[in-house]
C-alpha cells in the first residue's frame, strides 16, 4: 500500500508541474487558488516590446506586482524596426547592455542624398540583434518578480467604481487562459495598434508610414548607419542600410506609399552596390521559410493628444512616440514606459488613479520630449524639395551635422542665397531644425 500512495503521490506531483503556466524564459506564473477565478496585480502591461520592457521592470523595482500580457506567442518576434539604440539612450536610462544582444557597435549615421553628397552625424551607439535585447530586457524584470503572459491578446478593459463612485480596479478580459485579470492600473504598450484607444475609444489617431527591411550577407561596412534620402526609392521616407557584426545588414526602407513599399526596396537594392549580396531570413525566423522582407507599420505623426485616462497610461508607439524624420522610437519607448512606471507607483501610494493625477506623465514627457510640430514641420518641407534642391541644400552643410555653431548656421545660409536662392522661400531653415531634433540628446535614436 504504501508503495502504490507513492507513486499516486509521485502522479499527482508531475501533474501539478506540468499544469504551471510558465512565461518565457522562466518567468513563472503562480497557479491560482482552488476557488479563485480572476488573477490580480498591481498593474498590468500590454505589450513585451521596449516600452512594456522598460515599464515592467521600473514598476517591480518601485514593489508593484506587475503582470506583463504579450499577444504574440514568444518576446521579441517578429521585429518591426531597424534596430538602433545610441549611447546617450543607454546613458540615459541607466542601461547595462549585455554582449549578446548587441550586434556591432557604431560610430553614428551618415545621411546621402540624391547627388551622392554625405554628411556625418557622429555619435555612438548600438545595432541591437532587437529580438534578444527585447528578450534581456522582459527578463530582467522577470527576475525580480514580473509575470509574463505569451499568446495573451488584451479584448476588453472595464473600470470598477466604488459605491461612492470613485475608480477602483480594473478588469480586463481578452483571448488567453489566464483571463480574466484585475488590477490597479494599466500601461499600454501594444504598440502602433493601441489596444487602449481602441478599447476605450481615446477619440485620437495617429497616421503611419511602412517600414520594410531585409537581412542580407557580405555587406561592408565602416561603423556608420546609411540613411538615404532618395525620394526616388522611399517616397516620403527613406532608405538604410543598418550594418551588423560578420557582414550582416538590414536594409530597408519606409515611405507613405504602403503599396509599393516591397518594390521600391527590390529597386534600391538592384540598382547598388547591394545588387549581388545574398538576402537571408533573420536568425528569428524559423528555418525553412521562404526568405521574404520584415517590418510593419510606424506612427509618424507625432504624439497622440491624449496619452493618458483614469487607471491607464499609453507609452512608445501607442502613445505615437517616434523620432518624425527618422522614425526612431525605441528611446522614446523606454524613457516613457519609465517615467510611466514611476507615476503609477507614486499615484498608486497616493491611492489616486484620477487622469488628473496621471497628467504627470503627458506633462513630463511634454516637457522632456522635443517639439514635434517643429519636426514635422521641417519634415514636410523636405519633402517638398527636388531632388536637385535636396542635393544643393545638401552641398551647403557641414561635413558634420551635430552641433553646429550659431556662425555656421550663418555660414549655411548664405551659401544658400548665393547658390540657390528659392530655398530660402522653400523653409529649408525647418528642413535644417528637423535634422537637428533627430539627434540622441532629443529622443532621436
């Protein structure tokens, strides 16, 4: 007998192992109670990207049990951006990157325009292999105590009010076995979807722009991300060639024409030096697929008008926070999903969860952030020229673009009127801000 309760026992232990709902790379889910329907937390994040990340990992140091929901069915894939990550970013999040995720370091960006003109914009940073660094950075809150949901799609939010009629919880429903859960506050950073707005009809928009990009092989590179203004490639956008460790790059392009996205970059790559270099699937990709372009959707209007409601705050690209020129959005990502963490902690002590107190956040960042309607309006601009405009304006420049001096901006524009006068008319003074609110130290890359 006491053998045969034994192996019941033994039975009986292995079930209840294999039942534990386990996140990814050993962030493990506690089982609920017998009796207990709904899971609670803290704070919920929608979204495992840099952003959810970033909020994940400051809201578990501020003590909050925190619950992070990603609706594809592992972190990290597919990969939506190019990649970068400057050392100001780093630096200015307090960020210890590890060997692993890092794909080449770099020395800055050089942009080429449509005469072949290059201007520097020399300040390090990092190709990042994003997929692992996302990864790193999910598990580095996980480590200390978030949870992690895959394949869990956030459908429904419901706010819960006392009977004085004050905001409580949350409760939020969706596709996933671990739903329904409560909690005290969400962080949406789903992404360019916004689940929130779209749950909770937040009455804002953002527009967006296609990204694409290939990996390919035997690309020589110096230490410099390509940024190519050609309009004849990337109409509205532009192209790169963002080089890794062992002669990798991805090159891609984004452009408001959505449609001809895939053949405007099959165009730029015939047509270059890129012509004859191998494409391949990213090392994400599963093997034995067809070799195909990977990208996605990119908000490139600026950020949204509201960023925040009772119980809830939107952060990176659903909140519409992207560099306009270059579309850079992962140190955006990280600094709001922080500052984020840190208001919800402090108005969680509080115990008020009001959009008033949130306002915090849309005031820090307002504040912190550079002036997008600056940005898009040198954007437009740009945009506006000729190729031929584009290339003087270009020759004009500085060989390097950071910093300039107040005497060499004099400098520029008299070159201007002397050469090309109707530029001055064509508010290339924009053009030539825009370029300078993409930098690091503004959120650029």
């Amino acid at each position: 007998m006491r053998a045969i309760r034994a192996i019941i026992c033994c039975i009986i232990q292995i079930i209840i192992e294999e039942s534990k709902t386990v996140g990814f790379k050993g962030c493990p889910l506690q089982p609920l109670a017998m009796g207990e329907e709904v899971r609670f937390c803290d704070v919920l994040v929608i979204g495992a990207g840099p952003g959810g990340g970033s909020a994940a990992l400051h809201l578990r140091r501020a003590g909050l049990s925190t619950i992070i929901v990603e609706a594809d069915p592992e972190v990290g894939t597919p990969v939506h951006c190019g990649e970068c990550l400057s050392q100001m970013a780093v630096d200015n999040l307090d960020l210890e990157l590890p060997d692993h995720v890092k794909a080449l370091d770099v020395k800055g960006i050089r942009v080429i325009f449509p005469d072949g003109t290059k201007k520097l914009l020399s300040e390090t940073g990092y190709v990042l292999d994003k997929h692992l660094f996302e990864r790193w950075l999910i598990q580095e809150s996980c480590d200390i105590g978030a949870e992690l949901l895959v394949s869990h799609r956030v459908t429904s939010m419901e706010r819960v009010f006392n009977s004085e009629n004050q905001f409580t919880n949350w409760k939020i429903d969706g596709r996933g076995n671990e739903f329904p859960i409560e909690c005290r506050a969400v962080i949406d950073a789903s992404g360019v979807a916004g689940a929130a707005s779209k749950i909770l009809d937040m009455k804002t928009e953002v527009e967006v722009i296609a990204g694409f990009q290939y990996e390919m092989l035997d690309v020589p590179n110096d230490g410099y991300l390509d940024f190519y203004l050609w309009p004849k490639y990337s109409p509205h956008g532009y192209v790169w060639m963002i080089p890794k460790k062992g002669g990798r790059a991805n090159v891609g392009l984004v452009t408001t024409d959505k449609k001809g996205a895939i053949k405007y970059l099959e165009n730029f790559i015939q047509d270059t030096y890129l012509k004859d270099k191998p494409k391949v699937n990213p090392p994400w990709r599963q093997e034995g697929i067809k070799i195909k372009p990977f990208g996605g959707t990119i908000p490139i209007s600026g950020p949204r008008e509201i960023t925040v409601e009772t119980g809830v705050i939107l952060v990176g690209d659903a909140a519409g926070f992207t560099s306009p020129l270059f579309e850079g959005g992962s140190h955006l990502a990280l600094w709001s999903g922080r500052e984020a963490a840190n208001v919800i902690a402090q108005a969680i002590g509080e115990n008020d969860l009001s959009k008033q107190r949130l306002m915090a956040y849309q005031k820090a960042w307002l504040k912190r952030f550079p002036p997008y309607s600056k940005i898009l309006k040198g954007k437009t601009a740009l945009y506006e020229l000729t190729d031929d405009e584009m290339s003087v304006m270009a020759q004009c420049l500085p060989e390097e673009l950071g910093n300039m001096s107040a005497l060499q901006k004099l400098g520029i524009g008299i070159k201007i009127l002397f050469r090309k006068p109707i530029l001055l008319t064509k508010r290339v003074i924009p053009v030539l801000l825009s370029f300078g609110y993409s930098r690091a130290k503004h959120f650029g890359w």
